[in-house]
C-alpha cells in the first residue's frame, strides 16, 4: 500500500451504526473466557527469604494443600533456585502452578553476590520466552512460560529495621518482577511493634528507591479494595498447616500455651489480606504486568543490544527489514576490514621472516669468509715449512756427499792401516741415513 494512501486510511473517520438485530458478537468476551479456561493458566511464585522464616508453609496454607518439601540446610556455599510445579484444579480451572525457591538465601558469611542467581534466574525465563517468540515456527500458545509473576520477599519480623540484604536484593529484583514484601511469622511480633515495624520497613523501601508491586487501582471494580489494601502492605503473615477447634469450627492456627493464632483471623494477621491480593483478584494484573512491564523491559533492552532499533538517528521510523540490512553491510564491512588486516599482517610477517633469512645468509656469508681467510693462511703457513724443509734437506743431502767423498778418500788413504782402527774411524765417521718430518729427527 503507498503511503499516501495509508495516510488516507488512518485519517478515515469511523462512524457509529446501530444494528437492526442481535449479531452475537457480544459473546466475544464469553468465548474469549471459554477459550482461557480450556488452555488453562500458569502461575508462577518466587519466595525469597532466609531459611525456616516460613515460605513453604505459607505456600501450602496459601493453596491449602502440601506441596513436597524439604528442609534447606544452612550450609549452602550459594544461592540456588529450586523450582517445582504443580497441576491444581478449582472447579474447571487448570493452574500450572510453579514455586520457586530461593534455598540458601541469606546463610553465606558473604552476602554480597546473594541476589545474583536470583536475577540471572528471571532472567533466563525471559530470555528462555524471547527465544520462542522470534523462533520462525513458534508455539507460544502451548509454551509452557515460566516467567516469573510474583516475588513474595519474606521478611524477617525483627521489629527494627530492614537488613541492607533485604534492600540489596529488592533492588536488583524491582525492575525485573512484582515485589510483594511479607512479614513472616508475624505472629512473633506485638501489634504495637508491628505497627511501627511496617512504617519503618515502607518508609526504608522509599528512602532506598525500592519499587514494590501496587495493587492496580484503574479498574473500578477493584479500584477501592486495591487502595485500601495499598495502605496495608507490607502484609504481616502467619502460616500454619495445623488445624485447631476454635468454638465448634476447625481453623487453620498456631496453637500456642497462652492462646491460639488463627491464620485466617484479620485481626490476628493480615494472611486473608495477602490471599485476596494475591490469588483472587490481582493474579492476572500479576501475570499482565510481568508480559508488558518486565519481560517488555528486557526485551526492549536485550534486542537493543543487538543492535535493533525502532528508528532512525533523525527519529523517523525504522523497519526491521533496515535494520537487518544496516547490520549485515556493518557487519560486511567489519568482516572486510578483518580480511584486510589479516592480509597485512601476513604480508608484514612474510616481510619479518625475509629480512631474518637475509640476515642469516649475511652472517654465514662472513662466516665462510672469515674461514677461507683462516685456511689460507693455514696452508701459506704449511707451504713455508714444506720449503724450509726442502732446503734443510738439499743442504743435509750436500753435506752427506760432502762427508761420503771425505770418507772415500779416508777410506783409500788408510786401506793399509789394521782392521782395528777401522771400526773406531767408522763410528766416528758414523751419519744417520734419513730425516723424518714427522719426528723432525736424523734416523738411521
Ligand atoms: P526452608 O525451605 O528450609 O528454607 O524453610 P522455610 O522457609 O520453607 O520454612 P518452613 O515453612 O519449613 O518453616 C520453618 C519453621 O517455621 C517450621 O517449624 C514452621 O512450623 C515454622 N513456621 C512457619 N510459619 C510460621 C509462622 O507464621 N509463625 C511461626 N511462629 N512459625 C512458623
Ligand atoms: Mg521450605
């Protein structure tokens, strides 16, 4: 469709017609229930709070029912979150119910990273929901979500103030699910304290920008209740799985030497405060405001970081289709510049590597000249001793004729003389046969 003809269309005034008949389309909402409750629901509850303040038996006397549990131990190095879900059914209402559990919470001698398994729980439900939503076939109808409605953060009924734990953590927590801070066991606490307990813990959520769940009050329906109740929190619980006979009625209480706290009893505890709140008439705001609150949040900022956005630097409107392409001539663009650099380096390697060669070859070069010039004087060296001894030789063999002639001519002078005398003349006259080079000495 053009533009100019979008234009005309958006402009188009509507106008109001009345029907001749009935239509049936007033059974829209009808169908839209019947279809919920064929489908069924899911809910799902986050209970954060030290070990033993109460959480699982607020949860089976929430859903008056026992979940499995098991006691946490305090010795857990960390938080861990353990979630458990359960298929209730009221009248012909499926609820997929999932209780999570933050065990360990609060036990470490460093609670600083505490919160942190609890964030990066939420979150991945998120993420877990926005992988499915851009999946190509998606089945979100029958997904089984997991996010998060509510977090009852139970807290410990001191009387005095609320732990730097406890606003730590609601304050990672607050942008990501519905708070609903709790005071446990309040049946530990006087009225009096109590009163002046949850003053200080509202006024220290304030104080510290701590943003807790607000039961909505735009619907006129609930618009009253809702507000009244908005005075109450944080709502002061008690939990009990035990049943005790009060007149001739068997009620959910803690039985105790000097009297029986009833769960159920307003002015003993605000539980039927919490169980109004909670399940009867703010579960959907619950489950609606986590869809387009939180998870829109983490959407909006996860595929930001992708690198989506809706429009332009001159804000003018941005489709997903540009973007897509201004991400892959962005990421083109990168990945030549990559192949670029990479060339370079090799080139700039190549060049290293020739240079070093060159500079051996130099180095072996001189090397072998430096031994050429050692060998020939080596050799100049020999030679010279070869000639001195050649004219050591001429002149020993000269002086050997010299004596042989003299001996001949002795020899022929003394032929008369006895034989005696001979001999002594001979080793006097006595000359070595040969010279060795090897030894340098006159050998016989
Ligand atoms: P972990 O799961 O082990 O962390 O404990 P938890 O928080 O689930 O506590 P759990 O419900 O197991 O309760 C621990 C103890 O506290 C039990 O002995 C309960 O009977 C007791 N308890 C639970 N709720 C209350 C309450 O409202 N008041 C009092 N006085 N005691 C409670
Ligand atoms: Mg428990």
């Amino acid at each position: 469709m053009a533009a100019t003809d979008l234009e005309r269309f958006s402009n188009e005034e509507k106008r109001n017609l009345s029907l001749g008949g009935h239509v049936g389309f007033d059974s829209l909402p009808d169908q839209l229930v019947s279809k919920s409750v064929t489908q069924g629901f899911s809910f799902n509850i986050l209970c954060v709070g030290e070990t033993g303040i109460g959480k699982s038996t607020l949860m089976n006397t929430l859903f008056n029912t026992t979940f499995e549990t098991e006691e946490a131990s305090h010795y857990e190095s960390a938080v861990r979150l353990r979630p458990r879900t359960y298929d209730l059914q009221e009248s012909n209402v499926h609820l997929k119910l999932t209780i999570v559990d933050a065990v360990g919470f609060g036990d470490q001698i460093n609670k600083d990273e505490s919160y942190r398994p609890i964030v990066e729980y939420i979150d991945t439900q998120f993420e877990n929901y926005l992988q499915e939503e851009l999946k190509i076939r998606r089945s979100l109808f029958n997904y089984h979500d997991t996010r998060i409605h509510v977090c009852l953060y139970f807290i410990t009924p001191t009387g005095h103030s609320l732990k730097s734990l406890d606003l730590v953590t609601m304050k990672k927590l607050d942008s990501k699910v519905n708070i609903i801070p709790i005071i446990a066991k309040a049946d530990t606490i006087s009225k009096s304290e109590l009163h002046k307990f949850k003053i200080k813990i509202m006024s220290e959520l304030v104080s510290n920008g701590v943003q807790i769940y607000q039961f909505p009050t735009d619907d006129e329906a609930v618009a009253e209740i809702n507000s009244v109740m908005n005075a109450h929190l944080p709502f002061a619980v008690v939990g009990s799985t035990e049943e005790v006979k009060v007149g001739n009625k068997l009620v959910r209480a803690r039985q105790y030497p000097w009297g029986v706290v009833q769960v159920e009893n307003e002015s003993h505890c605000d539980f039927v405060k919490l169980r109004e709140m909670l399940i009867r008439v703010n579960m959907e705001d619950l489950r609606e405001q986590t869809h387009t609150r939180h998870y829109e949040l983490y959407r909006r900022c996860k595929l930001e970081e992708m690198g989506f956005k809706d429009t332009d630097p001159d804000s003018q409107p941005f489709s997903l289709q540009e973007t897509y392409e201004t991400k892959r001539k962005e990421f083109l663009g990168e990945l030549q510049r990559k192949e670029e650099e990479m060339r370079q380096m090799f080139v700039n390697k190549v060049k290293e590597t020739e240079a070093e060669l060159k500079e051996k070859e130099r180095e072996l070069h001189e090397k072998f000249e430096h031994l050429k010039r050692i060998h020939q004087e080596e050799r100049r060296k020999v030679e010279e001793k070869r000639r001195e001894l050649e004219e050591e030789m001429n002149a020993f063999n000269r002086r050997k004729v010299a004596v042989e002639t003299l001996q001949s001519q002795s020899l022929q002078a003394t032929s008369q003389q006895p034989l005696k005398k001979d001999k002594d003349k001979k080793n006097f006259f006595s000359l070595p046969s040969a010279y060795s080079i090897t030894t340098g000495r006159y050998v016989n």
